[in-house]
C-alpha cells in the first residue's frame, strides 16, 4: 500500500489533485466514491471530511481536504518534481497567491457566473471581482511567460489551470489572449495524460 491515499470521484474537482499526483510522480493508491450510491454521505467518508466533498488525501496517517491546499502541500513534501517555490525564494509569495486566487476568487465567481443571484451584491461586499475581471488579471499573468511563474511549470498552474480548462469547457471562463495556448500547453502534460486516461477506465 502506498503512503498516499487519494479519496476520489469521477467525474468531480479530486481530478485535479490526481493530476498533480501525477505530477509528483509519487505512487498513490485511489479509493473510489461513488456519489450514485451515496458513498460521500456515509459515515466512514464523513469521518475522513465532515463535508461529505472529494478530494481528500491521506499521508502517512493525516488527512488533508481543499484542493489547493493539497496541492500545495504535495509540492513541499515532494520538492524534487520542482512543482514548488521553495520557501527563502521571493518568488514563493506570488506562487502562494495563486494558489489562493483559484479558490478564493475564481472557483466563486465562476458560480456566481453558472448561478446568478436574484440580487447583485454591492461591490464592497466579496472579497472577488466577477469572473470577467478575474480572467483578464490571468491573461495578464500568462503574458510573462507560458506559465504562471514565468518559465517554471509549479503547483499554481495545476490549480489555476485546472479551473481555466473547466471554464473554458462549460462557457462559464471568457475567452482571453493566451487562453487557448495554456489550456493546449496544460493539455499535452504527461501528467494530465496519464490521469485523464486512469479516470477514464474508472468511468468505464
């Protein structure tokens, strides 16, 4: 048994922590839920994450949930994959604010986007801007180099990444210079072909 554990679903957002599984090039064993059959709600996966959500991750006896947050931590405790801004660079807090931006502010404004309120918020009142803005401060970020951190592939492109190719994919992402060209550079990962072709055979 491996040392890493993945609580997995397909489809759902654990893809992404499997793409950067794959990443590290660490071995990992899934263990699959099933949402038809209610496996997120029962009481032996609660207990692993009390909100019933996929992912979560198992390392050497503890558990981690949020998808950034994993991410994050696979690119610390496995630094020689390079997916990481190590601390001590002055780089890293740019990295880190990545890799809250996808959470934070896009992963959210894309919800508001798939499910307007009945009432705009007042301007103030989100910690985010709408998801219009928000793409253009990416495509702005990516003009630096094919990647988030310039020419270094890190952990802030498997998280940001992952949210620009889904948005893209439902219509929910406005087109921007440079999308189109990260999504493909994103898509001809070794990594992501490997776990798009795993979740495939699960979801046969």
């Amino acid at each position: 048994m491996a040392d890493l554990m993945l609580y997995h679903a397909v489809p759902s957002r654990s893809a992404t922590v499997r793409w950067m599984l794959e990443e590290v090039s660490e071995p990992y064993d899934v263990h699959l839920l099933k949402f038809s059959e209610g496996d997120n709600t029962k009481p032996e996966y609660l207990a692993i994450n009390p909100q019933g959500k996929v992912p979560a991750l198992r390392h050497k006896g503890v558990v981690i949930t949020e998808v950034a947050a994993i991410c994050t931590y696979l690119a610390d405790e496995f630094p020689k994959a390079k997916l990481n801004i190590p601390v001590g660079d002055p780089r890293r807090g740019v990295y880190l604010q990545w890799l809250f931006f996808g959470p934070s502010c896009i992963e959210p404004a894309i919800s508001d986007r798939a499910f307007p309120r009945k009432e705009p918020p007042r301007a103030g009142a989100l910690g985010y801007r709408d998801i219009d803005a928000l793409a253009d401060i990416v495509s702005g970020a990516l003009k630096g180099g094919p990647w988030l951190m310039g020419e270094q592939f890190s952990a802030a492109d498997v998280v940001i990444g992952a949210g620009v190719r889904w948005g893209m994919q439902f219509k929910l992402m406005p087109e921007r210079p440079g999308f189109a060209e990260y999504a493909a550079r994103i898509a001809a990962r070794d990594a992501v072909v490997r776990a798009e072709s795993k979740d495939k055979a699960l979801a046969g």
